[in-house]
C-alpha cells in the first residue's frame, strides 16, 4: 500500500500541475497521500519533514534565485540584454542567424541572466532575422532553447545556473566541477544541435517552407496568464509575471558595458572558487552557531552568491542612468525570486516525505541496483525525477536528497571524484526536464508564436537528444579516466 500511495500522490502532482495548479498546494497534498497510504503519522509530516527540508532547500538556494533574478531584471531593463543581441545580430548578420542567436543566448545566460529574461529578449530578435533570412519559424524555439538551456545550463564548467549549485553542498564540490568533461558535454551538445538545426534550416529551403505564420503571444499577456505562470515558475528561476513590471530603457549601453556585467560573473566566479575562498580560514564554520558545516559544503554558493552580487555592482554602477525605473526594477526582480524558490522548495518536501517512506526502500534498492555503477544509477534517478516533476532543479534537490550521501559512500569505495558525480548529476537534470509539460517549454513557444506541433520536435534534438549524448560521453570517459 505504501508505493501505491507513492505512486498516486506523484500522479496527482504531475496531473494537477500539468493543469496549472500551484504547487504550492499540490506538493504537501500529495506528500500527505503518500504518508496516508503508509499509515504515517499526517502533521508529523507536513510539520516535521515537508517543511523542514522546504526550509532546508530555501536556506541554502533562495540567495542564488534572489540574486539571480535581481541581476536579470537590471539586464533586462538597462538594456543590456537587448545590446548584446543586437550585436550578435550585427555581426553575424542573416546569413547566419541561427548562430547569432544561439550565441547570444549562450553569452547572456552563461553570464548570469535569468532564463525568461533571455526568452523575452532574445524572441524578438530571432523573429526579425529568422523572418529576414526565410527561416521557418518552427525553428525559433529549438535555436533559443539550444542557447539558453543546454550547455551553458547544465555543462559549462562555471555556469552559475542553480542546477550547477544545488550538487556543491551534497558532494563539496565548485561550480567548476570537472571542467574537462563539462567542455567536452558542451562541445556536444553545441555541435549536435547547431546540426540538426542547420540541416533543417537547409531542408525547409529546398522545400521552399519559407518563415511561416504565427503570432507571438504579448509579453503582457504572458505575463498575466495564470495557468503559465504556475507551470513556468517550477521550470526556472524567474517568475514570468514580473517581466512587465519595472521600465525598459530606450537608450541601450554601447556593447562593451553590456558585457562588463557577465564578464564580472566569470571572473569572480573563478577567483572565489579556485583561490580566495580556498585561502581563507574557515574552521569557525565547524561550530554549532554555523551549522556544523564546513566550506566545501557552502564555498560553491558562496562563490556564485558574491559573482552575482559584484555584478549586480557593476550594471548599477555603469548603467544606472539608464534605467529609468531603479526602485520598481529591483522590486520586480527580487519578487520573481519568490515563487519559483518556494515552488521549488516545495516539490523538495514531497520528495523528502516520500523518501521518508518505508516503502521507498523498495524504490532505493531498484535505483541503486541499475547496472553501469553509480554513475548510471546518479543519470538515470535524475532524469526521471527530472522528467516527472518537469524541474531540472526539482528533480536534481530530491534526487541528491534520498541518495546523495549513498552516492557519495560508493563514489569513496570505489575511488570516484564527487566533481565527477556532480558533473553526471547536473547534465543528467538538463535532459528530460524539457518534456512537453515543462514550464519553460510552453513558455518559449507561446513566446515565439509556435506550437508542440510545430517546434517541439526539434526541441527534443536539440534539449534532450544531444544532451543525452554528451552525458553518455561523460559518463563511458568519466569510468574509463576519471575526473577531468
């Protein structure tokens, strides 16, 4: 009875939020259909396990979707996003418009800017080349997603994703956790999907396909659609309805400050990760006033914390003239941290109650006795959780939750780096997360004006085939040589 309550409290989670109702309700309902059906003590639940790991997650991830979001927000707004794109657009020119587009998605979410940020930006732009070079807008979709949800997402080593800092404190590792095999993904990924993309931009020529019709939906609008709002919210970090708040310049920086802001992300990323944190003397974390912790369970986020915040420094200190709003800005990006922390955090406290389930022993011994070793076992329980609950960082925290410390006991048996587990782990939520249910998914084709029917094909190539691919890659040259 107790994996049928599983099982039922996950379907009515994955059905009602499919839906769009908020999972903010969903997740302790269902978690207490699961402790219902193994005759599990309900409030002792809802109180002591759902909330506590909720809060557990919030303590130590809300300061990434705070600042995170915030830096987005400001981008957005001092017009530095559209910059980049613009000269993306300039340089590359129709000819090559899918590679302008994808490039400029790459560089403004490798630097830090919030995934819905970069659609809303970055949509228009594809809409004018694609339209100008002839380019089916089905394409539209797949060429952003390629660009902003792939590699720079789940395999660049130094990406300050939050798929990329929830591994860190499980397995003491840094943003930039096997840093020859995240390259090595993401050249994969890069490289298959810049393919199919081109071989269908070619394919719709010889068949005279041309643009196509469609009508992007308004950002207004997107921003008021309640329904999207609470699928879009569990996807990414960026709540959708904050896009219109605030005031977007009309006087963009000339490109060179546009890109200060981003490159201040990378290098203070780096120098916090490999140097400044590493020099600092922090045995005080080891009382009990600080947790009992240690650096390498908190340096991760510390040093994505401090990349963001000097960040945030360098827009306000090179574009505040430029934004014409500054207060209602910066609300709006702290408010579109809220939801998605706390919708995240909450798919969180269904997966720890239901790991708390006698029951989920059964489900233990059958994920970790998948063959291929850990590393198989890390890839596959990631997907799928990935896969159900349509959140890359949902499905990666619950994963790490149940069995992180189990991975991590195995991976010292046998010798494994923990960079490598984290590396596995990350790529492995950047899969199947983007099945048709998935926030972001809907989002993104509302946004360009496209359909499941039209597009969604080539967003599978490109956001879960070649990133199957590369994790493979990693995983068959992480067994065979290890960490690197």
């Amino acid at each position: 009875m107790g994996l049928l309550g599983i099982l039922i409290g996950l379907g009515l989670l994955i059905l009602f939020a499919y839906r769009g109702w908020s999972v903010l309700l969903l997740a302790p309902l269902a978690a207490l259909v699961a402790a219902l059906f193994s005759r599990e003590p309900l409030l002792a639940h809802w109180t002591q396990t759902f909330m506590v790991s909720a809060a557990g997650f919030l303590a130590q991830f809300f300061p990434l979707f705070l600042l995170g979001a915030l830096f987005g927000k400001l981008m957005e707004d001092s017009g530095s996003v559209a910059a980049i794109a613009t000269f993306m657009t300039q340089r590359l020119g129709t000819r090559r418009a899918v590679l302008a587009v994808v490039l400029a998605g790459a560089l403004v979410t490798y630097g830090g800017v919030s995934l819905f940020v970069a659609f809303f930006v970055l949509a228009p732009m594809a809409h004018e080349l694609f339209r100008n070079a002839g380019i089916p807008r089905r394409l539209m979709p797949a060429t952003i997603v390629l660009g902003t949800s792939t590699f720079t997402m789940s395999a660049l080593p130094g990406t300050p994703s939050i798929q990329n800092a929830i591994p860190m404190p499980f397995f003491g590792t840094t943003p930039f956790a096997a840093p020859g095999l995240g390259l090595l993904a993401s050249l994969i990924m890069f490289g298959f999907g810049l393919w199919w993309l081109n071989r269908e931009e070619a394919k719709s020529r010889r068949s005279g396909e041309g643009f196509g019709g469609g009508v992007p939906m308004p950002s207004d609008r997107l921003a008021t659609d309640d329904k999207l709002r609470e699928r879009a919210t569990t996807a990414r970090e960026f709540d959708p309805a904050e896009i219109a708040h605030g005031a977007v310049t009309d006087a963009p920086p000339p490109v060179a400050l546009a890109l200060l802001p981003l490159i201040v992300v990378i290098i203070v990323n780096l120098a916090m990760s490999l140097f400044i944190l590493p020099a600092l003397d922090t045995h005080f974390l080891a009382e009990a006033r600080w947790g009992e912790t240690s650096l390498a369970s908190v340096g991760g986020v510390w040093a994505v914390i401090t990349a963001l915040a000097c960040a945030i420094v360098a827009v306000l200190a090179v574009s505040h003239r430029r934004l014409p709003a500054l207060r209602a800005t910066m609300d709006a990006g702290a408010n579109a941290a809220v939801l998605p922390a706390v919708s995240v955090a909450s798919l969180v406290g269904f997966g720890a109650v239901v790991a708390a389930m006698p029951a989920f022993d059964v489900v233990r011994d059958i994920v970790l006795g998948i063959g291929g070793g850990p590393l198989v076992s890390l890839a596959v329980a990631t997907n799928v959780l990935a896969a159900l609950t349509g959140s890359a960082s949902g499905g990666l925290t619950i994963a790490l939750d149940a069995l992180g410390a189990t991975y991590m006991a195995r991976a010292a048996e046998i010798g494994l780096d923990p960079a490598l587990l984290h590396r596995v782990a990350v790529i492995s939520s950047g899969t199947l997360d983007s099945l048709p249910h998935n926030g972001a998914v809907v989002t993104l084709l509302a946004v360009c004006g496209s359909t499941h029917r039209d597009s969604y094909r080539d967003i599978v190539m490109v956001g879960i085939v070649g990133a199957l691919i590369a994790l493979v890659a990693v995983i068959v040259l992480g067994s065979l040589a290890g960490s690197f």
